[in-house]
C-alpha cells in the first residue's frame, strides 16, 4: 500500500474528517476486508495499545487504528514513542487533534520525526468562500452566486462542519428550486450570531430555564457542546476550591489563566455554587462522555441530561 503507516491530522475538525474518510476509503480500495479499530485516546492505555498493534488479525490481514482526540491523551509520551517504533505490515494508525496540540506535544513531535504530520489549519478570508464552493460541490448543491455564498458563510460564521451541515440541508430542500440569498436565509441557521458561550453562563448560574433557551438557539454538534461543559463545569469547581481556601486574587488569576474579566465573571457563577454541587455534576458529564464513546447514549441525550443535572428549575 502507498498510505504511510503512521498520520497525525491537526486542525480543522471538518478537514481531518475529510482527509481520515479519504485515508479509509484509501486502505479499503487496497484490502476490503482491512479491520477498524476505534480509540479514545483520553482512554488509550499505551502498554495495551502496543499489544493490540502488534497482534495478529484473524480475519484480517490489514488493520487501521483510529485514535480521536490526541490532544486529550492522558500519557502523551509514551503514546508519542509507541508511534516512532516499526509497526507491522498492513498495520496503519491514524490520530486526529485540533489546532489546541501544542507543537511541543509528544504525540505531534513523533509525527514530525516519522514525517507523519498533516497540518489542516481553519481556512482565513477567501479561503473560507473557496471552501464552501467545495462543500456545496461535493453536495451536488450547484449554481450558487457569490452573494449567495457569501450569505451562506456569514450565517455559519465560517465554520466548515456547520457549512457541511448546512449543505445537506440545502441540498434537499432545493433540489428542485435551486439556491439563492432568499434560500439561505430561510433555511441556514444563523450559527454566527450564535455561541455556546450564554449557554455556558447559564449552566454556570444554575439557571435551567435560560440554558434551554440558549441550548434551543445552538445549532453546534451536541458531542462538542458537551465537551466545553464539562469543561466550564471544571474550571467553576477550580474557583470554588480557590475561594474555599481564600486563596488572594494575583494568584487565583495566576492559577485559572483566564483575563481578569472573565474570571470575574466566573468567579460569580462559581459563589452561587456548592462544591458538592459542581463535584456531581463533573462527574456526570465524565460519565456521559464514557457512556457515548461505548455507544450507550446519543451526544444529544447526553448533553439535555447534563444540562438538567447542572440547573436547577426557576
């Protein structure tokens, strides 16, 4: 097989989900019967991983390992030396990272070194209408005037996996009727105008009521907005302690690394909250993440569960 055996996709979610179909695609054209094995790798245990790299298929002699999330693995350097050493034929391992993978991260340098590393960067300016042009291609959504387009981007605010989204939409509501301003306006969600951010404060406020209306509002991917909740809930339950020690200011600011206006504003979401509070809500959004990666709950349910768990009725 031409595929190098060892990739690292960094950046855009949409590119590297593109680009790891299309090294899929790439290995099952060679073997249609290559195996699939899909990891975490917040999850990954190295020791056990390299067994599983090493072993032999029994109904297969080609293998792809695919590990999401490189950026959250819990033991980046033995992660990273495990992909410099020699894997056996027919056995490919694929990574996908966001754009937050430090360069100085393990796992990225021992991409670099095996020349394993595909940088897919978030288009900027032109480059974003040139995309789109692509999506809405690939969709067999034709015709589209620039102004049309230009509605269109503006309204996902550039985010190639809304665009994705938003031309699948457009593709089978128009199929007929063709495209225009008019189109967009009425189908496309305004993403721009948009963001998880209220929804996050209002979690932070324990307040249910605006959390639904905010989460009504987003049109972002369930899995991704559960993420930065767990996440938010996280840093509140930092907060909590720090004010529980009356930890001074300088450092708190120091230790949270977040501007001086936010972390006031976390600062009260965090007082109207109980540690035991932010505690069990932590570790009901870690539970749910588990529980969607072995497939036992939709991102969708898992996220409304977090959201009620979180809030409390007004």
């Amino acid at each position: 097989m031409g595929e190098r055996q060892v990739v690292l996709f960094v950046g855009d979610a949409f590119r590297y989900e593109r680009a790891l179909r299309e090294r899929d695609a790439a290995l099952r054209a060679e073997d249609p019967a290559c195996e699939r094995h899909l990891h975490f790798a917040d999850e990954v245990d190295v020791p056990s991983l390299e067994m599983e790299l090493r072993s032999s298929s029994l109904f297969a002699l080609g293998r792809h390992f695919v590990i999401r999330d490189a950026d959250r693995a819990r033991s980046p350097k033995p992660l990273g030396e495990l992909l410099k050493q020699t894997l056996p034929s027919g056995t490919y391992v694929s990574l996908t990272a966001s754009s937050e993978l430090k360069a100085s991260n393990p796992i990225a340098k021992a991409a670099k070194t095996i020349d394993g590393f595909v940088s897919l960067p978030s288009p900027r300016g032109r480059g974003i209408q040139k995309a789109a042009r692509e999506i809405l291609d690939a969709e067999g959504v034709s015709g589209v005037d620039p102004t049309t387009l230009q509605e269109l981007v503006l309204r996902s605010g550039g985010d190639l996996l809304t665009l994705g989204q938003e031309a699948k939409k457009l593709r089978a509501f128009s199929h007929n009727t063709g495209v225009d301003k008019g189109t967009v306006r009425s189908l496309a969600f305004p993403s721009a105008e948009q963001t998880v951010y209220p929804l996050y404060d209002r979690i932070g406020e324990g307040d249910l009521r605006g959390a639904l209306r905010e989460l009504d509002a987003l049109r972002d991917p369930p899995g991704r907005v559960l993420g930065g909740v767990v996440r938010h809930v996280t840093r509140l339950a930092m907060i909590r302690l720090l004010l529980d020690r009356k930890t001074p200011w300088a450092k708190m600011t120091s230790l949270i690394g977040t501007p001086e206006w936010l972390l006031r504003r976390l600062v009260a979401q965090a007082k109207g909250r109980s540690m035991n509070d932010l505690a069990g809500a932590l570790r009901l959004g870690i539970r749910l993440d588990q529980q969607i990666k072995r497939g036992e709950i939709s991102p969708a349910d898992a996220l409304m569960t977090m959201v009620l768990a979180a809030t409390t009725p007004a």
